[in-house]
C-alpha cells in the first residue's frame, strides 16, 4: 500500500512539472515572437535580463532555466562575491545556455550589482530582476510591453496590483506607504510597489545610473527619484509575487531607514535647486524678450505677463 502511495505521488508529481514545463515554453515562445515584432537586424539584443546574485544557490538554478533562451534575449548575472555555491548552480546552466556571467571580486551590495549589469548590458529594453526566485519570470512580457509600446520609460512590477502569497511585515508595507507619499509631493508620481526590484528600463533612460548615490539600501528609491527628476514616465503593473523558498531576506531595517531618509533629504534639495533653475531661466526668457503686446493692434485687450510687468517697472 505505501509503495502505491509513493508510486501514485510521483506520477503526480511528474504530471504537474510537465503541465508546468508545457507552460514555460508556451510563456517564452509568447515573449520571443513579441519581441520579433521589433527586430531591425540580425543579431539584434533587444531584451537584456539582469540578475544580482549573492548565495542564492538554492534558486538561481530554477530562475535561469525559466528564461527565455534566444539571440534576441541577453542574461547577465553578476554574482556579488557569493560564499556558498551559487557560482556552481550557474555553471552547470551555462553549459547548455548562453548567460553572461560577470563576478566582483569582493561584495560590493545590490545596488553595485545592477550598476554592473546595466553597464554591460545591450538590450534596447533591461529588465532587472531577482535571484531569489520570488520573480516569476512569466511576467516580464507584462513588463517590456508597455516600455516597448512607449506607455512608460520605466515600467515598475507592482505586487499590490498584482498578487502575492505571503504575509508582508508591517515594517514594510508602513515604509513603501512613506515614500508612496514622498514621491507624490515631490515629484507627483504615485508608486506604490515602490520596492520592488522587478522592473523595466528603456535604454534612453540608462544616464540615470550614471548619477547613483546610493548603492546600497536605499537604491531602489534612489532610482526612481533620479527618473522623476528627469521627467521620465514611471508606471506600475501587475506581477505575481511569491514567498521565498529559502533563505531570508539580507536587508537590515535600521540601515535601510537611515539611507532612505538621507537619500530624501538630497532629492528634496536637488528638487527645490531645479525648481528655481526652471523659473530663472522663465523669467530670463521673458527679460530678453520683445514685449509682444508693442506690436498688438489690440492693446486694450492684452493681459501682460507678470516678468514683462516687472521688467517695465525695472
């Protein structure tokens, strides 16, 4: 009877990897015929699919073998100096798939590892995502979309619209609230999943790594508040986000905090200097301007603009 019941379980089992194997392929076949669609020539890298890995040896397997295999689709993963035998789970990939794998000599953090990535990477669209398996990589299609199809320049992967199957600490949930809210009154963008390191970026907006600050904590956040300094369209989509298999999550609340409210203190101040930059240049504008209401036949009827009127009573 047990032997029937191990036989049963496995048969299962095996039904239900190839019910998940069969959706895999159908998922990477949907994602490279979209991208065909912007092909100009061969050879082309129009997809590039960066991955920070620090001793995940336990997921990072499973996440490459769910990534698209193509000439059209680059995978770059950076491993952050790993401990434990990450390095082997990749190699063993990288025998039957073509990965990029780039390795700093010494831990540099998150924010370090996709800088490194993003600098070599040659996609037309890049697509950052996590080693740690709670990315499903069925969404990046949901993604790339938008960013493709100019909706968004960066498309951020949004659990709160989406789903997910755990329960969030609340130090977390109370966090993102904060800087939803910080990110409204500075710059008018509503990000709600404003953590999530699932996102999407047009190759045009890449000069924003070049002005990172923060490479630790507080990158994620950093990054949108670079993007909506330069006026980039950020959007959220729906993601499916699951729980960790393994592991625990490297983040340290206490230095996250002080890295975030340093990193707010420096956006507001660079936001408050380029508000007063657009308005001298206005009234610069307007100071060197001919008074076109000299030439109106109408002048009765002429609202003068307030630097004009300035520049009369000067």
């Amino acid at each position: 009877m047990d032997s029937f019941k191990v036989h049963q379980y496995s048969e299962s089992f095996i039904e239900e990897q190839n019910r998940t194997d069969i959706e895999k392929y159908h998922k990477c076949q949907e994602l490279i015929e979209y991208l065909e669609k912007f092909k100009n020539y061969k050879d082309q890298v129009l997809l590039s699919i960066v991955i920070p890995v620090y001793n995940e040896e336990k997921t990072i397997k499973e996440v490459l073998e769910s990534l698209p295999q193509n000439n059209l689709v680059e995978i770059i993963v950076v491993d952050d100096h790993s401990t434990d035998n990450s390095l082997d789970e990749i190699e063993k990939i990288r025998n039957r798939k073509k990965i990029i794998l780039l390795k700093h000599k010494r831990n540099r953090g998150y924010g370090n590892s996709l800088l490194t990535g993003i600098k070599y990477s040659k996609g037309r669209i890049i697509i950052t995502m996590d080693a740690d398996g709670q990315h499903n990589p069925f969404d990046i299609l949901s993604l790339i979309k938008p960013v493709f199809e100019g909706e968004a320049d960066i498309s951020v992967g949004s659990r709160y619209l989406g789903s997910y199957n755990y329960k969030l600490p609340l130090s977390t949930r109370l966090g993102e609230a904060l800087i939803e809210k910080l990110l409204q009154i500075l710059f008018k963008k509503k990000i709600i999943n404003n953590q999530s390191g699932y996102r999407a970026f047009d190759r045009k907006t890449i000069s924003i790594f070049n002005e990172i600050d923060f490479q630790d904590y507080a990158f994620t956040t950093e990054v949108l508040l670079q993007a909506a300094l330069k006026n980039y369209e950020i959007k959220e989509y729906p993601i499916v986000l699951t729980k960790r298999k393994y592991g625990t999550s490297k983040i340290i609340l206490r230095k996250l905090i002080l890295s975030l409210i340093t990193c707010f203190s420096i956006y507001s101040i660079k936001k408050l200097k380029s508000f007063h930059t657009r308005k001298l240049k206005l009234k610069r504008h307007y100071l060197i301007r001919k008074p076109f209401f000299l030439y109106h036949p109408i002048r009765e009827e002429i609202i003068i603009p307030y630097p004009i009127i300035t520049m009369i009573v000067t």
